[in-house]
C-alpha cells in the first residue's frame, strides 16, 4: 500500500467478481476513502476499468499463503463468500475457508471482519442457511482478538438477484401459478442497495465488539412479494395455492420457469420453508441513517435497471466451484475433438463481425434454429443444468465471466476473439470459439469427451452442429454487413 495513503483505511473484499462484491467494490471506489485489495480466483473477471484503482491477489481461502498476502496491512476484511457450487461437501468447506481466514486476518491484525449472511434460526433453518449461520460463528469465535460484524439479510431485491429474477421469469411467464404453501411464508425483503449501504457504512462506524445485525425491510410473505411485484410490473396474475407440491416438486417447478438451476433452486425453496425475520434492532441502534426502501421501489429500480442495460452484477458471475468460474478454461488447446467451419466476412469489417458475435443469446436468440437451442435448454434444465433461461447481464455487451444463456465467457480479445465455456450438463467439456480474422470468420466447437459416453455424445450431435452451427456463422456475417 502506498506510504502517501496511510491514513486511508485498507480494506479487502473477498469475493469481489460475485453478485454483492462486484458492487460493494464500485461503491467503496465512489467513496474514495480506501485503498482497495481484492481477493479473487480469477483476475481476467475484475472489470479492466477498475484494474488501476484497486489492488489483486489471486488465489482462494484454501491456501494459507495467499491469505497471508492478501491480509497484509489490511484494516477491514469483507468477506463475501460460500461454498454452495462446491458439491454436496460444501458445508464442510465453509467451515474450512471461514476458519482458515479468520486466522489469517488474526495473523495480520486485521481490526475488523465484515461477513454477510442469511436471517434464519438454527431450529428452523435449511441445511444452506445453516452453513451460513455456521460461518458466522465461526468467522466471530475469536472476539478477544479481532471483531466481526455480521450482517443477516433476508431476500435480496435487486436486478440479477436470484431472489428477483425467480420472481420477475414467474411472474412474466406464467398468468396462473399452482403454489406450494412455503409462499405464506414470512421474510424481509431488502434492496440490494439498502445491503451495500449498510455493508460500507460498517467500515466507518465504531460498533461495540462482536455485532450481529439483522436487515431488512417490512415483513412480507413470499405471496404478498408477488402480487405486490405484479403491481408494479401492471400484470394481473392468479395464484392457487396447493398442499401437496413438495420442495422437490418446487425446485423443479422453479427451473423451468426461471434462469435459476436446481441446486440453487432447492436450497432456496428450502430456506422459504421457515421465517426469516429480523430478530434484533441492531439496524436502528448502530445505522439509524440508513432507511431500507419500502419493497416495491427496490423492484421498480431493479426493473428500471435492466430495461437500461445497467445490470452490474448478477446471481450466477461467481461461486466457489467450477460450475461458475472460468479460471484455467480460457485456453481449448487440450481439446480432441472439433467442428471448425471458415466462412469470408464478404466485406464486413472485424469489429461489425465482432459486435454480432457478442450480441448472441438472452433476448437476441440464436438464429433459425432457436428451437434446438431451446430444447437443448429445456434437457439440460430437467436434469440439472443452468438451461437456456439464464439470459444475459446486458444486451450487446459482454465481459470476462459474463453468463450467456448456458454458457460462460471465458475469453474475449476485442474485435479478434470470443470464446464461450459450456456450463450445460455434458459428457465432457466443450468450448464454442469465434476467431475473426481480416478476411474470414473460423468459428470452432471444441470438445475433451469424457469416456466413450462423450464420444458417442459428440459423434450423436454433428448432424445438428452441422444446421445449427453453420447458420451460426452465416447470420453472424449477415448481420455484420447489415450494421456495416
């Protein structure tokens, strides 16, 4: 850290290319009193914008080396991450990283622990919002050496939150819902920039010692968070409530209807089954300048900001486990099997090719031959995978670890290259590569099959690669001499 800025506080995020991190990052960066370290598994994922204003350690809270690195000098430590896309041992990962990392901020006198959890009791909680709980135990267990301030919210209202986009797709896609009777039960919603204020003004405030503070705004029912975002969105829509859809049952209710895969939909329809209300006044005795907005002006802004293209972060940019990151997948080169077709730019310039190249998926679609994507979308949906609902963060533009439908932008080299990492469910991993050259585009599928499933995967799919990808290409030209 520089000498000049020593009487600016130094704080670390961890998990600053996920949902929250992202944004706590660009708030703390207006604010400009900090100097800025961030912890992340990938730094192709930090927005190149920021890369002078911050500093970057590499690595994760499972190496005791780059913690310690990572912690140098640090006054305030956020840490904003899970384990949830680690597998079924995610738990226990938790406990590992949160330890680890508490011992390590204890190492570098650290002054401050800042986590954000989940509202929940023991007694009632899901085995996801257990985990979380059991984070901030452990993060807080040392109060004779270092403080922790523990944030709990409950539902998180804000464009590209699970939260919401499970209630946005519901409510846009279906006019009449058969539901399950977790949608009576009660939570506290809170706008995702209520959670960055309280987030940044922790790192200003003097707090007595270990803190546990509860946020949120007016209780609501799940139900009531519907009809109330109906409201705003001027749809009229139905709900019959039924007893027998079990969280099974809803999980995949969820997935077809909403970008959001199975596993974060069951753990999510787990956690609605008991209350998760605020249980202190922590929030008014230690933040009283901070009002949360009531719950349908957090939807409107969030509407607002993805009709404007200002998504800056969405559920699905980061997780523990592969499943979302890119780290180490932005090089094909391993690949054993590959369907590449050449076709000239016929007069289009690179940067036109380029810009439709990024402009795929979401919204856009996939050409004439959409319907196999989305009934490749809808296999992949029903046996686990992201399918194609996930969408896009903005129309138009896309950036390093940026979904796209199912799939995850592992590499982009302007008006050169855009390489895409399939995060459906497949035998094998496969890679789709667009190399604009001067005079022709070469567009590459890329595929390592795993064992002779994933050949005879491979070698089943060529006759629709060879209509689905050569239209592609071809609407990919097209539409760049259009624009030209």
């Amino acid at each position: 850290m520089p000498d000049a800025d020593k009487q600016m506080k130094n704080i670390l995020i961890t998990g600053a290319t996920g949902y929250i991190g992202r944004r706590l990052k660009d708030r703390l960066l207006t604010e400009g009193n900090y100097n800025l370290r961030l912890l992340v598994r990938n730094s192709n994922k930090v927005r190149p914008s920021v890369l002078d204003q911050v500093e970057i350690v590499e690595g994760d809270t499972f190496n005791s080396e780059v913690l310690d690195k990572a912690l140098q000098d640090i006054d305030i430590a956020y840490y904003l991450i899970h384990s949830m896309e680690s597998g079924s041992d995610y738990k226990n990962l938790d406990r590992i990283s949160a330890e680890n990392f508490r011992e390590a901020a204890i190492r570098a006198g650290v002054k401050r622990i800042i986590y954000l959890g989940r509202l929940g009791v023991k007694g009632t909680a899901s085995k996801h919002l257990m985990s979380r709980i059991e984070t901030g135990e452990i993060l807080s267990a040392r109060p004779d050496r270092i403080q922790t301030v523990w944030f709990r919210a409950g539902v998180i209202i804000g464009s590209g939150s699970a939260g919401f986009e499970i209630i946005r797709n519901l409510l846009q896609k279906l006019p009449v819902m058969i539901t399950p009777t977790w949608v009576n039960t009660m939570t506290q919603p809170i706008a995702v920039d209520d959670v960055l204020s309280y987030l940044a003004a922790a790192a200003q405030k003097d707090l007595p010692g270990d803190t546990v503070v509860d946020i949120g705004a007016s209780p609501m029912s799940f139900r009531q968070m519907m009809t109330s975002a109906a409201r705003v969105m001027e749809l009229s829509r139905f709900m019959i409530p039924v007893p027998v859809l079990s969280p099974r049952l809803s999980s995949y209710w969820l997935i077809l209807f909403t970008p959001i895969p199975y596993k974060l939909a069951s753990a999510l329809v787990e956690g609605l089954k008991s209350e998760t209300l605020v249980l202190n006044d922590h929030a008014i005795r230690y933040f009283p300048e901070i009002t949360p907005m009531p719950y349908q002006d957090a939807v409107k802004k969030a509407l607002r900001e993805i009709e404007e293209n200002q998504v800056l972060s969405r559920w699905c940019d980061s997780s523990a486990g592969a499943v979302c990151d890119i780290k180490d997948k932005d090089d094909p080169a391993s690949s054993v099997l590959r369907d590449q077709r050449e076709y000239p730019l016929n007069g289009a310039s690179p940067d036109k090719i380029f810009a439709a190249a990024c402009s795929l998926g979401g919204e856009e679609g996939w050409f004439h031959y959409h319907f196999l994507w989305q009934l490749r979308g809808l296999i992949d949906k029903v046996i686990g995978g992201y399918g194609l609902s996930r969408g896009r963060r903005e129309r138009g533009r896309l950036r390093i670890g940026d979904s796209l439908d199912f799939w995850k932008v592992a590499d982009i080299k302007e008006n050169k290259r855009l390489l895409l990492v399939a995060q459906m469910k497949l035998p094998g991993k496969a890679w789709l590569e667009f190399d604009i050259q001067p005079d022709k585009l070469v567009q590459t599928a890329h595929f390592i099959p795993k064992g002779l499933w994933g050949k005879i995967y491979w070698y089943s799919v060529l006759p629709l690669h060879h209509l689905v990808f050569t239209n592609l290409a071809k609407q990919i030209i097209l539409r760049g001499q259009r624009s030209a």
